[in-house]
C-alpha cells in the first residue's frame, strides 16, 4: 500500500508549473507526494502531453460533453473521489471552479497566480491578462501567490509569495516569463507548507 500524499492536477496549458511538480517528485525533493491523475478540459493541452510522458493518468473532460459548468464540476467530483486524493493542485487551470466543487474538498485545493495577491487577482484575471494589468498600473513589484481556493476567485487564504521588481521596459511576454520561473520554486514550496501542516 502507497503510504504517499496524493494529489491530483487540473491544467488547461503548457503545464510548466506540473512539470516543475513532477521534477521535484523525481529529485526527492517531494517523494512523499504521487501525481494520481492530471486533469484538462482542454484536449490539446500540453499538461497531458507531459503526465503521459511521466506516466501519469492524463484525463481530457470536454466541457461540450456536459449541459452546465455545474454538470461538468460534478462529473470532475465524482472522477477525484475516485482517487482518495489529500489535495488538489489547480497549475493553469483556465476554468472557474463552482461552489460545488470547492465544497467537495475544502481546504483541499491550491492555486498558482502570477501575480501579488490580493492585487491583479479576481474573475477575468488571468494568464497574460494578469501581466497586462500589472504593467498598465505601473507598479513596481509584482510576482507569484499560491493560495487556497475558495468560493471567491483568488481570495482564499494565501499559502505562499515571491516577489520579483517590474523592470522599466518589461513586457507581458519579460514579465511573465521572469515570474514563471519563481512559480515554478514558489508551487514546490507551497505543496510541501501544505502537506507540513496537516501533517506529511
Ligand atoms: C501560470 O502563469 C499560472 O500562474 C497562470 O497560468 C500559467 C500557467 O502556466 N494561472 C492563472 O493565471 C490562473 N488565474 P503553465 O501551464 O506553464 O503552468
């Protein structure tokens, strides 16, 4: 029997922030914790490219196949459960999530924003969204949060932050890419606090 932490993934892009988890499991640097399943509701994402080459379960859920976000969110419950999981790890996950998902496992779900939140965060916020907005403000810092999910969009308590300054002359494509890099330490220091405090 596993004694291992196991969570599972949702992510709708490229799946950096999945691959820097499944590169930590790999360097020991959390080998008590067992990718279940990573989880997409967009088929062509490379998050499932990279799960397959770790072999890991990669599930594509079609939002077409369902009548309602809600509908979607229920089957999404039913298909977790299955896997017994200790947390729920949102890496790029473009769907907002019901209150009958975040009720199903609460205290169970994690997400990366880049960003400082509580700034630049809320419903519309996100992906490059987030560095356009960052940039127009003319704010001086900015960088990455983990926090938990709650039924407010990125309002939940905050896990974790790493800060890195706006440089004169940054871009949405400079700006996301030097924060991207902090995300990728900042989710690995993240999971571990979590797992620290209900106990590993
Ligand atoms: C990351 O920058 C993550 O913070 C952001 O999407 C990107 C996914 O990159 N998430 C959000 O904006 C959620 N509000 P990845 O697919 O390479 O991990």
């Amino acid at each position: 029997m596993s004694l291992k932490r196991k969570i599972v993934v949702l992510a709708s892009g490229s799946g950096t922030n999945l691959q820097a988890i499944i590169d930590a499991i790999k360097a020991g640097k959390l080998n008590y914790v067992e990718i279940a399943a990573v989880i997409s509701n967009k088929k062509d994402a490379f998050a499932l490219e990279r799960a397959r080459s770790a072999g890991i379960n990669a599930i594509f859920v079609n939002p077409k196949d369902f009548v309602s976000s809600i509908e979607y969110d229920k089957n999404l419950i039913k298909t977790i459960s299955n896997y017994n999981v200790d947390l729920i790890v949102l890496a790029g996950y473009m769907k907002v999530l019901s209150e009958e998902f975040i009720n199903a496992f609460t205290n169970k779900i994690i997400n990366i924003h880049p960003a400082l939140l509580p700034d630049f965060g809320g419903k519309g916020m996100y992906g490059k969204y987030v560095h356009e907005a960052v940039l127009k403000s003319a704010v001086k810092e900015s960088g990455c949060t983990v926090h938990f999910v709650t039924a407010e969009v990125d309002a939940g308590p905050i896990i974790a932050q790493r800060k890195i300054p706006v440089i004169p002359g940054d871009t949405v494509e400079s700006l996301s890419k030097r924060i991207l890099i902090e995300e990728h330490k900042l989710l690995i220091e993240a999971i571990g606090k979590v797992f620290v405090k209900v106990g590993t």
